[in-house]
C-alpha cells in the first residue's frame, strides 16, 4: 500500500491513475492532499494514514528549485525552498519516527539529496543549503535512531531529467550546464527512472 501526497488534488489524482495503471503485483496507491511545507499539515496527514494502519516507510522527495545569482534571492524565495525542501523532510521524518518508537516498530527513511551537498552549485543556492541539511539530518537521526531498528539513509542521483523542474534549471539550451549536464558523470549520460527506482525499493526493502 502506497500513499503520496502533493497540495493539488488534480495532480494527484492522475499520478495515482498513471502509477495504478502500471503496477504489476497487485497493491493500492491513494493520495493525501497535504502541503509538506506546514508540520500540523503533515501530522493531519499522518493520522489518517495510521488510522488505515502505520506506514513501514518514508521517502522524502518533495523539492522545490529555482536558477537565480545569490545576490538576488529574496528572503521569500529562500523559505519557499527551504519550507518545501527541508521542512518538509524535518516534518514527515520526525511525524513517522514518533510513531515507530512509540509503537515500537521498525521503519525505513530514504531522502533525495543532490551532489551539490558536496560540490556546491552555483545559482542554485537554497536548494544547495536545504539539501545539505537533510544530508546531516541523516546522518544525526540514522545513529540516534538505529538502536530502535530504524534506517535512515539518502541518495544523491545527480542529474535525472524530468518534466517541468529541468525546464526550471536548465531555461536555455546554454543554460544546460552543471546540475544539468551529464559531463561530468562517469558514463556520461543523465540517469535513467528505473534505476533510482530500483535504488529506493532496495533501501526500501526489509533486506
């Protein structure tokens, strides 16, 4: 059973008609309509997801992004990054580990990272510091909460285009550098879907 969970009610309802359409070994998806920058927000959404029976794990991809030279990144267009990217991360992995470790159970946190968490990118400023922090979110909460058999890990795939946010980083055909160029991945390709997927359901997985 599969739960995801956006601000519009539309765009959910399709993702839920295309990722349904697809499955292959039986399941449900079912969508909340909750905006992961609000913690009140998030621990409405997380009762009624426990009501149905308590989540075995998080996936923390809710982004937000723009290209912008730092001197010009207003403090509004700084939380508007920071609310979505890492609030929201801060807020669903702490709502989820309260209730495994009250209820004792075990569960599973992967969050996306980018390579800017050890690079840095230029223009892409908030994100890089939002990033960063899940980074050492991470790490803090995998070694204090390992002892209640929760795991708590990251992956930073580098560029996957996808539609509407490469449109955001890479406006230009000149613009298709750095956080959106292959050139300096090893196989010198962008990645493919599959691949971070089977990546996810691996750290997923109780193997």
């Amino acid at each position: 059973a599969v739960y995801i969970c956006g601000r519009r009610e539309g765009v959910l309802q399709e993702a839920v008609k295309d990722i349904g359409a697809q499955a292959r070994n039986g399941g449900t998806i079912a969508y909340q309509i909750c905006d992961v920058r609000s913690a009140e927000a998030i621990e409405a959404m997380m009762d009624k997801i426990w009501a149905d029976g308590p989540l075995t794990g998080l996936i923390n991809n809710a982004a937000a992004n723009f290209i912008s030279p730092s001197l010009d990144i207003s403090p509004r267009g700084f939380e508007a990054v920071r609310s979505t990217v890492m609030d929201g991360a801060l807020f669903s992995t702490l709502a989820c580990g309260r209730r495994w470790i009250a209820q004792g159970l075990t569960g599973s946190v992967v969050s996306m990272l980018v390579t800017w968490v050890w690079t840095g990118s230029a223009y892409v400023l908030p994100s890089v510091m939002s990033k960063t922090a899940i980074h050492a979110m991470t790490m803090s909460l995998a070694v204090e909460w390992g002892k209640h058999n929760i795991r708590v890990n990251a992956v930073a795939p580098g560029p996957f285009p996808t539609e509407t946010a490469w449109e955001k980083l890479a406006p230009t055909p000149k613009a298709n550098v750095g956080a959106a160029s292959s050139d300096e991945v090893p196989m010198q390709r962008f990645g493919r879907m599959h691949e971070l997927c089977n990546l996810v359901t691996f750290l997923q997985a109780d193997g």
